[in-house]
C-alpha cells in the first residue's frame, strides 16, 4: 500500500510487439487508450503516466498488470507490479 495509506488501483496493460515497440492498450482508460515502449520494463513506468495523465491518479497508487499477447508469449504471460 502507498505510503498516503490510500488503497492501490489495477490497470491493465495489454502488450503486443509491432516491430521494435511493444503496443500497449489500457482498456479501463476510455476508448482503451495506447501508448508504446521499447522495452517490456518500460511498460509500468509508462502505463503508470499515462493513467495519472488521464485520470489525475497519483503514481504512487498505480499497480500495473501485464498482458503479453503474440508470438510466443499469447495468454502465456501476466505480471503485476507496483
């Protein structure tokens, strides 16, 4: 839990490789908002502004969890993070 005492908040960030950037989809955001990041371990860092961009969402509180789709990694793989 953060420190504020303030319960965490899930979003989920659907991940899938197009050529050298990961695509990656927030489907609770409206209209499912995107965004992109070179790297797998970019993509909290990254959902985590986009979701306190849009929502006013302090960072601290944002949890994100990970689905990789595609290729080899297709419903294989789901991580979570704080």
């Amino acid at each position: 839990m953060p420190a504020d005492g303030m319960a965490p908040v899930t979003y989920t960030a659907v991940c899938e490789r197009a050529g050298a950037w990961w695509e990656i989809t927030v489907p609770e955001l409206p209209s499912g908002r995107a965004t992109q990041a070179r790297k797998l371990s970019d993509v909290d860092a990254t959902v985590k502004d986009l979701v306190a961009l849009m929502t006013g969402t302090d960072p601290a509180r944002i949890e994100v969890r990970k689905q990789i789709r595609g290729s080899a990694h297709d419903g294989a793989h789901a991580t979570r993070s704080a």
